[in-house]
C-alpha cells in the first residue's frame, strides 16, 4: 500500500492513537498457505517489469531470503527485549520464513498469479483460520 501510494504521489499519515485488532493464523496448514502466498504476491510484484536475467537472478538468490530476514530480525528482538520469546519460536519462525522464501523464489520466476486474491479469503475470515483457543480468546466465541 505504502509503495502504491507514494507512486501515486499521495502521502502516507500515522495516527499515533489508532487502535486495531489483530490475530495470528494458529492452524498449521493456513499458516503454511499464507507464507506461501505472501512470498508469492511480494516477489512476484518486486520487479514487474525486469528482465527474465534479472528475475533468474533473484531466484537464484532466494535461498538466502530466511537467513537475511533472521538476521533482521535478531537485533529488533535484542532492542526490544524480546530474545526470550524470539528463541522460544524460533523453528515455527524459520518455518515460515523458508515458505516464504520459497514463494518469493517462485513469484520472482513466474509473477503473483493468483496468491494475492487467494490471500483474500485468509486475510478477511481470519476467524474461520484460528484455532478453538483462539478464537475463544481473541473473538469471544466457541465454534
């Protein structure tokens, strides 16, 4: 969206008191589809336009996105005195961040196709995407 707005010329706003809701996929295989996806959608809308030599290139790196990202990711943790939760998921953590790796690697060769309309159903029923727990947590509600 941000990307999206500054090519329109527009300016994006922060609103330091704005509240929203947010919930985590908790069921294994959404979670698993949603990573896919999501990597699928950003690297196929990375380069648009570039060569198929470009695009051959970035795939060939996207083994390397997981590890650059945990990289990223460790010092944020440290700053925010978060390492004890990081360590605490970090194998679901690089699980998902090798899915989406993968899909990068493939969006990257082949364009988006169809993942960011499929990510639709995810993003918008998170509730029907949560585990009981969760759901009775987070939303108030058994299922």
């Amino acid at each position: 969206m941000q990307w999206d707005m500054r090519s329109r010329g527009k300016r994006l706003y922060l609103e330091a008191g704005a509240v929203s809701a947010h919930t985590n996929f908790s069921l294994w295989r959404v979670f698993v589809k949603v990573q896919y996806l999501v990597g699928r959608s950003f690297g196929g809308s990375r380069f648009p336009s570039a060569s198929l030599g470009k695009r051959v290139l970035w795939f060939c790196a996207s083994p390397l996105i997981p590890w650059v990202r945990l990289a990223r990711l460790i010092p944020c943790a440290a700053r925010g005195g978060l390492l004890g939760p990081f360590t605490y998921c970090l194998p679901a953590l690089l699980i998902g961040l090798a899915i989406d790796g993968a899909g990068q690697a493939v969006g990257y060769l082949l364009g988006p196709g169809r993942a960011q309309e499929r990510l639709t159903f995810y993003e918008f029923r998170r509730v029907l995407h949560v585990n009981k727990h969760d759901r009775a947590s987070v939303f108030g509600e058994e299922l």
